[in-house]
C-alpha cells in the first residue's frame, strides 16, 4: 500500500513552463497545489526553447488562450523577477507575395495590432538586414522570456508561496482521489498532466490514438560581433509556412508554392530557419542564421548535446 505523500486541492505532473503555468493560476485563485516532475529540475523543452511567447500568429482558441496568458505572463515576470519584454516580433517581407501575406494578416487583426513596416523601418529594427526586404510587419502583442531563468524562477517563486515541490518523483498512475508516485499515494481531486512529450511514455494509448510523435528542434547559443542589439523576435518566410495566422491568408499558397520552387528542401520538411534575436538584456538563446555569404566560424555559446 502506499505511504501518503501529500494533499492538495490540485495535482500538476510536471514542472515545465505548461505545468507551472497551472500552478501560477490554481495558486492565485487560492489553491492549495502540489507539483511533481521525475527529474530534479526542468531539463525538457521548456528551457531548450528560444523564450518567444508567439502570441499574434495563433488563431481561433489558441489566439484566445495566448491574449488571456500575456498579461498572465507579465504578472509571473514581476512577481518571480525573471526578465521579460514587450518587445513584440518583427515579421520581414523579402518577396512581394510575403508582403501581401503581411498586409491581409494585419487587415484581417484589429487595428494596431499587426502594423506594416517600410523596408527602410525593417533594416532600422535589425541594425542592418538584406537588400531584399521589401518591408514588414511588427506583431505588437508577441513577448520575450529568458526560458532557462523564467522556469527556474517561477518554479522557486511558487514554492516561497506555499506551492509543494516533489521533485525527482515519477507518475505512476491515477488513482480515484489522486495519483500513484514514486514517494507515494497524492490526494488531489482533479489532476493536470503536463507532461510534455513524455506523454507516450505515461499514457501510451492514448498518445497512439492522437497520434503524438516525437520532435526536436536544435538551438544554439552565438557571439555577436559588434554590439548588435535587435530587440524583437524576427520571423521570416518559413514562419509564415508555418503558423496558423499566417499560413490562414490567401497568399499562403503561392508562397508555399514559391519556396517548393526556389528550395525544396525547406518545403519538404518545414524547416524552421528563421532568425530569433538576442534581448537587450542578455544573450539568452535566441537563435542565429547569419546572411553573410562566407561568415567563417561562428563561435558558440552553449548548447544542449544529444539532442536530435
């Protein structure tokens, strides 16, 4: 039989950013909540990430749940101390068609939401950038988050406030007023699984019914020669393949089209290339593509090894 562990009036497994962010709210409506996670800190996704809280390129329930989690965001941010900014993100045009693409997305938004940029504004925002950019747009409700600082932060704040941490504890399974765990029985009525893509491993039938597949995406952390400072998240043509605000307007098509020409391996398998810049701050993973015909070495920063 197992040993009682704890009680609470919610049960979150899993102490990456989509666990915590359940914590943050059950604890500020006045739960008392309990957070289990098998490792001994976030080590997953949540802090592999670049820290762009891509908010504008959601649509219907998602663009719903990402405008009600902004604020959310800047609450976590002042009350945990980790850094944030309001800098938004700057979507460039190199084409015509991705300027089309622009324009439809910000007439289809609220007015300021979505605002279009010269070419001559877009190379001002990036210090720099190609001859080719014909303009752009900046996403004014996007944030930026320092992940590793942000998860770490968030997760000491909570538990300063009476959150209850187990960590290295493993999910076992549910049990009708809680949940088996590698310490013992939780009693917590109801329970957030929030285990990432852990989720084949907890409950394997269900991941094989939806389908749930594994993915990865490679970050690096680089110098910066020259002082460079480019305050927004920057998305370029992959992008506007690959979110579903973007890839909603008419135009997505025939840039869909244009890439599979121009290079179809990008179109095969969706890669992600765009350039995510570094804060004003701090360097903090936002990654790289330099445009520079013959860059030589790019000395990096950090990095995240065995990781596909």
């Amino acid at each position: 039989m197992d040993t009682f562990l704890a009680e609470a009036d919610l049960l979150v497994v899993g102490a990456g950013i989509i666990g915590l962010a359940h914590a943050f709210e059950a604890h500020q409506r006045g739960l008392r909540v309990v957070v289990i996670d098998r490792d001994h800190r976030a080590v997953g996704a949540s802090i592999r990430n670049f820290g762009h809280c891509c908010i504008t390129a959601q649509t219907g329930e998602l663009l719903e749940l990402a405008q009600s989690g902004r604020p959310r965001w800047l609450a976590a941010s002042e009350n945990a101390g980790f850094f944030s900014t309001e800098s938004g993100a700057l979507a460039v045009a190199r084409s015509q068609t991705e300027m089309d693409l622009l324009e439809q997305l910000a007439q289809s938004r609220p007015l300021g939401q979505i605002q279009l940029r010269t070419a001559q504004e877009v190379r001002a925002a990036l210090n720099g950038g190609q001859a080719e950019i014909l303009g752009g747009a900046w996403l004014r409700d996007d944030l930026g988050v320092d992940p590793r600082e942000a998860v770490s932060s968030l997760a000491a704040w909570l538990a300063e406030q009476g959150v209850k941490f187990f960590w290295n504890t493993a999910f076992s399974s549910l049990h009708d007023s809680g949940a088996h765990t590698s310490r013992g029985l939780i009693k917590a009525e109801p329970t957030v699984i929030c285990v990432g893509h852990d989720l084949d491993y907890v409950f394997p039938q269900l991941a094989a019914e939806r389908g749930v597949l594994r993915c990865a995406l490679q970050m690096t952390r680089v110098e910066v020669a020259g002082g460079i400072r480019i305050d927004p998240a920057v998305l370029t043509t992959t992008s506007m393949l690959r979110y579903p605000a973007f890839v909603a307007m008419p135009a997505a098509a025939t840039l869909r089209a244009e890439l599979a020409e121009a290079d179809p391996r990008l179109h095969g398998d969706r890669r992600q290339r765009d350039v995510y810049p570094a804060s004003r701050r701090h360097f903090f993973g936002w990654r790289f593509t330099l445009s520079e015909p013959n860059p030589g070495t790019i000395p990096g920063r950090s990095g995240w090894p065995n990781v596909a």
